[in-house]
C-alpha cells in the first residue's frame, strides 16, 4: 500500500499494469450498469417512478422495504470500493491537482445521491426520480473521467 | 504525506458509504430474520405459520459466497488504512479490527449452525451481528475524525497545545 503514499509509480511497472487492468474493468462496469440502468426502464424520471412506484398500465407493483434494501445496500458496497481504489489511484497520477479534487468531491457526491435516491423516490417523495438519473450520471461519468485522467497520467509515467 | 488532499476526502466520503452500508445492513437483518432467537431461528428453520419454508444448504451458499467476498475486502480496507490515517490507541484499534473479523466470520457461518447443528446458535447469530456492525461503526468513525483532525473529544488538548 506504500504506492499510495508515495508518487514511484514509474518505477514499479507490475503495479502500473495492475492499474491500468483495473481502470480498464472499471470502464467496463460502467458501461454495465448504464445498460442495467437502461434494462430496468430507462433514464427518464417517468420511468424511474415507475420502476420504484409501480405501474398499474404494467400491472407492476411499488418495489418492497427488503428489495429497496437489498438495492442499497449492495449498490453502497460496490460504489465505496470503486470510489476509494479509483481516487487513491487517481491521487497517484499526473493531472492537475484542483482538477482532480474536483472529480473526487462531485463523483463521492453522485454516488451518495445515487444509493439513497432509490429509498427517497418509494418513501419521500416521486419528485427524487429526477435526482435518480442524475446522480447516476454524476456518478459513473465521475468514474469515466477519473479512469481515462488516471490512465492518461499513468501513460506519461 | 503526499497525495493527501486527495485521499481524505476519499477515504471520508468512503466511510460515509460504510455506515450508510451498515445501517442498511442492520434494517436487512431486523426485515428479514428480526432481533429474537426465536425469529432468526424461525428464518432458518422455517416457520409453518408464516409459510417460510427452511433454508437449503445452497439458499445458504447464494449468501454466504458473496457475504465473504464483500466483507473481506472492506474489512481488509479498513484495516489497512487504520495505522496510516489513525494512529492513536493502535492496541485498541487492533482489538476492534480482530473482533471486526471474528464476528464477520461469526455472523456468516452461525446460519449453518442453525439450520444443521442446534437452533441455539441464533443466540451467536445475533451477538455476531451486533458486534459486527458497532466494530464496523466504530472503525469507520475513527477513520472520519482522522479525516478531520482527531477526536472531537481531543479537542481541548488540541486547542492548548497551540
């Protein structure tokens, strides 16, 4: 874990390919879940109510406390590790350091938005299916931008 | 240390998502299995009148799997981060660690020693659970007053020391 305290990347060439494995996964994921994201009803906030609240049209009920959960609690998991491994490989790479500290608080803040907009849409209110789809894109495009930023300045080392 | 600025607020936006994970973990266990030995037993087991049927060694497998996985990796997270970002009290923060895995692997095998040894051991199930989730919480909110500055408690110190 002593690369993540100190900046000799460069000089550790299996640890470089470990990175740039992993970034090329995470790549991967995110376009997974915008898939799944779209597989579930898509972006819109009309679907996404749908999809929470059900839908009499579809004969679809209001998704259940275990299964809202069950969402969070599985979405929190996958979205802490993510966060943490891309920032602390992200604080390794060469970029701009203000631009980087932007990527890190927007991304940390979609992703919270993202694990709790689901509870809010079922047990607030419907007006957070907006905030649904939009978290989600703050969230996945911040990990997009923080991977291609961290392979760039991998490249360069 | 280099690279501070940046890992953090990481490493606090990351703890935040922890005990968001712990929370929802805890409203998990209280929905499905509930907080009596007679109800996590009932889950194991199975229970006529409420038509749940008891677990199968495969049903218990679908949990324990990606349970082990998951739990490994945050705790191991966590631990890892403990001597570089908190490094008051190590013993005690050793102590809450070891007892973060014990009761990890407590909580995730005592259904199997419920559902095929003796139904007494949802008395573990539960002494597991709750000592995994205030060992979880405890390290996590270590971890976030590291972030800020220290201990609210060691503020006075602080403030005399400058």
């Amino acid at each position: 874990m002593k690369i993540f305290v100190s900046n000799d990347i460069g000089k550790n060439p299996a640890m470089k390919t470990l990175f740039v494995f992993f970034l090329a996964l995470e790549l991967l994921f995110v376009a997974g879940a915008a898939l799944m994201r779209y597989s579930e009803g898509g972006f819109s906030p009309a679907s996404v109510r749908a999809y929470y609240l059900g839908d009499e049209n579809a004969f679809t009920e209001p998704k259940s406390l275990t299964l809202i959960l069950e969402e969070v609690h599985t979405r929190s998991f996958f979205a802490a590790v993510l966060l943490l491994t891309t920032c602390s490989i992200l604080a390794v790479a060469s970029a701009a350091e203000r631009l980087k500290l932007i990527l890190v608080y927007s991304t940390s803040a979609g992703a919270l938005a993202y694990i709790l907009s689901g509870p809010a849409i079922r047990y607030v209110s419907p007006v957070f299916s907006h905030a649904l789809p939009a978290s989600f894109a703050l969230f996945h495009a911040g990990l997009c931008a923080m991977a291609v930023l961290s392979l760039a300045g991998l490249a360069r080392k | 240390m280099k690279n501070e600025n940046i890992l953090k607020p990481a490493l606090a936006f990351f703890m935040v998502i922890i005990l968001v994970q712990c929370v929802s973990g805890a409203l998990l266990f209280g929905v499905k299995l509930g907080f009596t030995p007679e109800s996590v037993a009932g889950f194991y087991l199975g229970a006529e009148e409420k038509f749940m049927r008891p677990k199968t060694f495969a049903g218990l497998l679908e949990v324990t799997v990606p349970h082990l996985c998951a739990v490994g990796v945050v705790v191991f997270i966590l631990g890892h981060l403990v001597p570089v970002f908190a490094r008051e009290k190590k013993k005690l923060m050793n102590f809450v660690l070891c007892s973060c895995f014990a009761s990890a692997a407590g909580d995730i095998f005592s259904g199997y020693l419920v559902c095929f040894v003796h139904p007494g051991f949802a008395y573990l199930k539960l002494f597991s659970f709750a000592l995994f989730e205030l060992s979880l919480t405890a390290v996590a909110f270590s971890l976030i007053c590291a972030c800020f500055g220290g201990f609210p408690w060691k503020a006075r110190e602080r403030v005399e020391q400058a």
